[in-house]
C-alpha cells in the first residue's frame, strides 16, 4: 500500500505559490502542485479559470462563514471533497454492476 504514496512524483508534492487579485486585494496562495491541478481540474468542469474559481470560493465561504481563519487549508479540503465527491458515482456503478 505505502508504495502507491512513497512512489509520487515529488513535483506534486513541490509546492508553488500564485499570485491572484480576491476581491480588489492582492494576495499569493502557496499550494502543493497536485492540489493546483485539481483546482485546474474543478475549474475546467465548471467553464472558468482557476483564479476565477479561487475567488469564487473565497466569495461563497466568506458569504457563509464569516471569516477564514486558514484559506489555503480551505482550499486542500475542498479538492479532497471534490475527489471524494467525483469518486462516489463510479463506486455506486461499480457496486451496481455487480450486483445485477
């Protein structure tokens, strides 16, 4: 099992930070690539840039919450929910087609 983490590409786990504009300020997010490419990822489904969805959520979290103590933070659970979110279909499918 280990093998499948240990074997990563080290440029994942390299982190990278960007530079982006949220709500009128300038602001530098620091991300491990792997989470950039999903945030890509999540952005493309949705028909918009990364920054784009990046201020997106900044804008909805802060509508709902009031604050954000740890935006990076927010940002990795986010792609993780939406792995986990992406994951569920095919597993329901899988466990379908089994059954039938």
């Amino acid at each position: 099992m280990c093998e499948l983490y240990v074997k990563a590409d080290p440029i994942l786990y390299e982190s990278r930070a960007r530079s982006l504009r949220i709500r009128g300020v300038v602001t530098t997010l620091r991300l491990e690539n792997q989470f950039w490419d999903i945030l890509r990822e999540i952005a493309e489904v949705d028909g918009m840039t990364t920054n784009q969805l990046i201020t997106k959520l900044y804008d909805e979290v802060m509508d709902y919450r009031g604050e954000v103590v740890n935006f990076a933070s927010f940002l990795r659970v986010s792609c993780t929910r939406y792995l986990s979110q992406r994951r569920a279909p095919a597993e329901l499918a899988l466990v379908r087609a089994i059954q039938s």
